[in-house]
C-alpha cells in the first residue's frame, strides 16, 4: 500500500474536485465510509464521545457524529478548541441537527465527564494537519481516555502524529483503530506511529485511482520492510559473523569525509571495519574512530592516493565482504586509475560514492567490466555527470533518470535529494523520510558508510540501499527534531542510528 504526504494528499483531492467531486462530497464520503467502519468494529450502539477540531478533519467528525446518530447512536460532539473554521466543516457543523454539542472552553467539566463516561471515543481533531504540540485542551481531553475500557477511534491520523515525518506528541490519541483515506500517510508507517495507530483501515471515498496513480507513482519504502532486513543476533555470534568491510576513503583536507562515513559503518553493525586512506591523515582519522583498522597508503604531492598503493589495495581486499569506494577520496588521475582498477579485482559488492563516481564518470565504461555487484550514491549533479547531462535535467525527470541508468548498467542506483529514489534493473522505490536540515557536507558520507556496512554484513544491493536510505532519513528526522533543521550535524544523525537499531530489534 502506497503512502501519501500532506502536499500530496491535498494534490490528489484537488485532481478529484478538478474532475467534479465536490469537496462536500469527499467530507461526506470519508464520514460515511468511517462512520460505516465504526459502527462494525462496535455492533451494538454504545454512548459515543466524538471529539472534533476546527478544521477538515472536526467536518469529517459532524459527517460521522450525524450517521452514528442516524444508526441508534447515542452521541454527544465536543469541541476542544471551539467552532470549525473552515466552510464546508461549518456546513457539516450546522447539520447535526439534535446531537449535543459541548463547547470545552465554556464547560470544561462536563466536556471531560462526556469522555470519561463514553463508550466509544472518536478523534477527529487533527488528522493530516497536526504540528507541533498538542494544545493544553486537547491533550487533556486525550488523557482520560483509556485504552481497553474505552473503543478508541483515529479519524485519518491520530491527533498528536505529524504526518510526513511520525513525530509523536506524549499525548497522542490512543486509537486501537485508525480509520485513514485514500492512502497511507508515512507517520502510519513510522515507528512511533504504529504503537499509536492500532489497526489501520484504509477507506475509499470516492477518489478515482487514475488520480492516486498520477501523484503517487512510487511505491515508497516503509519501516516494516526495513525491519525485515536486520533478523535476530544469534548468542554465539562473533565479529566474523557480521562482515568485513574495507573503505578506501580520504585525502589530505578531507580526513572528515573519512571519520563521518567510518563512524556511520560501524554504527550499523559491521563485524570488521577496514579504512584505507593517505598515510598523511592516518593519525586523525585513527584518534577520532579507534575500533576501525587502518591501512595507511602511498599518496601524491596533493594528498591523494596513488598508484603506488594499487598492490597492497589489492591484498587487502581479500577476505573483505563489502567495499566502499569514494568519501573524500580527491580527484586526479591517480585516484581514476585506482578506482578502475579496484572495480576490476573487486569480487564482493562494491559501493561508489563522491570522488569515487567522480572517476567513473570520466570512463563510465569500467562499470560494464566489472564483475562485482554495484551500489551507487550520486546527488544530482554527480547523477549528471555520470550521464553526461545537467542537474535540471536529472532533478526534470528523476524516476526516468534513476531507472534507465540501473537498468542499462545492472547496478543498484540511489539518488540522493528530496524523496531520494532507489533504483534496481526491476524495481523503483521511493524513501518518505529526511528533512532539509540534511543538506549538508557530510551527510552523504555517513549514507555511504550505512549502506557499506549493510553490504558486508551479506544484506543484499537493493535492501541494503533501501534499508539504508530510510534509516538515514529517520535519523536525519530524529536529529532535527531533537536540535532543529537549522543546527543539526551529519555526526547528529550518527547519535541517532543507536536509537533506531533499539526500535528495530524492539518493535
């Protein structure tokens, strides 16, 4: 099941009025379709709360309030934060007819007694609109709400749930049903949001697939795929049972690039973690990443590899599982040469990123002569060059670009950006989170060291991408929330991933 951002969700309704389905009409319909789902999930009429916000979702809130009511439902409708403000909630609003109306700011007392004596507690607050934190009134309400003893209903998304990124209010609705339309939207399928969520039902009302096909496309990457990847740890496993991985990575100046993507790599639990580099920035590297193992190579005038470690690269590369090519490498004939060169004597997955696309974009034919299974992280512009256009064109027609590349090539492609995209010969997959505050030098380097370690620890090419992508926007995600999109670091996002590995082997 596909998921739908907030934007494109309102995409996709504005196609469907467009097309003559009025937005009366898709209040009606969701309101229906919900009160439908309840009155199922329920059977026998039962005192119900239905709490409704002063937007779109409380409209959808008055559609289910008056077809309970039609149905035998005793129900009573509040109002946390007073009347709806939007015209077609305010037309709903005006039609409930009879149906009790308790305002909160005029009697909070017996709003909160309406709660606690209910059988059946609908949220219709919030849905996909919700930000921030929830209003003192609102996460009262929520607080007497008990789970087991109350039928709890989410009308879209729980009230306390951010829709594109799953951040959780600690006061988020309780639903044991979260009753949403059209789609999924991504804090359903986030961590936080499946404690919170409960059952989903996704429910049609009316809107034309052919408009869901032209805003969603994509089928997007989601935590339970992710999960899917890492199985349980066995007692009596040791460091050889989690892989070897060697990154070749650095160059006078650019020792960060290496430090970020080594951190990142053993962060994600890699057995065994090799980092070849410039001899010159051994110490550095060496003091700020201590359980690596290093190999400290020849290197030119301006700080780069060269030719001269070609040999012991070679020897080195046996035994190791993954290999990853690229984070602060530098430029020059050189390192083109070596990257050439290791593509051919490389025999176990191998992962190109930054520098390292650099020098295949010069002779991008050294893919075709390589036997080793492919990984490939360009932004746009790297994205460009590798086949030899400009970033408008690439970020023009991203899907396209991603998708012939993979296919004519056989590699795995990520490209990186807004919704980055991984790409296989057979597949195209889209990733719902990050955040702009990841727009940073840096942040590809800890994504290259991620999906290194998942390759070496024998996760295949296309779920390590697709596992890693998600988990470095997550954590993007978490770092903002945390230290605001403004501040946050790549190494922020390295802080993170202890916490999203906790959840994986958790939930």
């Amino acid at each position: 099941m596909r998921t739908a951002t907030k934007l494109e969700m309102r995409q996709i309704e504005a196609r469907a009025i467009a097309g003559g389905l009025s937005a009366q009409r898709l209040m009606e319909n969701a309101g229906t379709a919900a009160a439908h789902a309840i009155r199922r999930a329920v059977g026998t009429p039962r005192d119900t709360v239905i709490l409704c916000g002063t937007g779109n979702n409380g409209g959808d809130g008055f559609v289910i309030a008056r077809k309970l009511s039609e149905n035998g439902y005793p129900v009573t409708v509040i109002l946390p934060q007073g009347e709806p403000d939007t015209a077609i909630a305010r037309e709903a609003f005006a039609r409930l007819g009879d149906i009790p109306v308790i305002r909160f700011d005029a009697e909070p007392y017996r709003a909160a007694a309406a709660v606690t004596n209910a059988a059946v507690v609908v949220d219709a607050v919030y849905g996909i609109g919700f930000h921030g934190l929830l209003p003192q009134p609102v996460a009262h309400l929520f607080s007497l709400v008990r789970p087991g003893e109350h039928r709890t209903f989410a009308i879209d998304i729980p009230s306390g749930l951010a829709c594109d990124t799953g951040a959780k209010d600690s006061h988020t609705f309780p639903a044991e049903m979260t009753l949403t339309f059209t789609a999924l939207k991504p804090a359903l399928v986030s961590p936080d949001g499946i404690a919170a969520c409960g059952e989903i039902k996704v429910l049609d009302i009316g809107i034309l697939p052919e408009d869901v096909e032209a805003i969603l496309s994509i089928d997007p990457i989601t935590w339970q795929e992710v999960k899917c990847c890492f199985p349980s740890r066995l007692p009596d496993t040791h460091k050889g049972s989690f892989g070897h991985l060697m990154m070749i990575c650095g160059s006078y100046g650019m020792a960060g690039a290496a430090i970020l993507a080594a951190r990142a790599a053993l962060r994600c639990g890699v057995g065994l973690l090799t980092v070849a580099l410039p001899k010159s920035i051994y110490p550095l590297v060496a003091g700020a990443v201590p359980e690596a193992v290093f190999l400290p190579l020849p290197e030119t005038e301006e700080g780069v590899l060269s030719m001269a470690a070609l040999s012991t690269l070679r020897r080195a590369l046996n035994g190791k599982t993954a290999l990853v090519i690229g984070p602060g490498l530098g430029r020059g004939e050189s390192v083109r040469r070596l990257v050439g060169a290791l593509l051919k004597a490389a025999n176990c997955p191998v992962l190109m990123d930054a520098d390292g696309l650099n020098a295949l974009a010069q002779h991008i034919d050294m893919l075709e002569t390589t036997n080793a299974p492919c990984v490939l992280t360009p932004h746009p512009g790297e994205m460009a060059r590798l086949v030899g256009t400009d970033t408008v064109a690439v970020q023009a027609d991203r899907a396209g670009v991603a998708g012939s590349f993979a296919r004519r090539f056989g590699v795995t492609l990520v490209l990186k950006g807004h919704r980055t995209l991984v790409a296989t010969p057979h597949t195209l997959r889209e990733n719902p989170t990050g955040n702009p505050g990841m727009a940073t030098g840096g942040s590809g380097d800890v994504l290259s060291g991620m999906i290194g370690s998942l390759l070496a620890q024998g996760i295949s090419p296309d779920k390590a991408a697709i596992a890693g992508v998600y988990l470095h926007g997550l954590a993007g995600d978490r770092a903002a929330e945390r230290l605001s999109q403004h501040s946050m670091l790549p190494s922020d996002m390295i802080a993170e991933l202890g916490g999203l590995f906790l959840s994986l082997e958790q939930n």
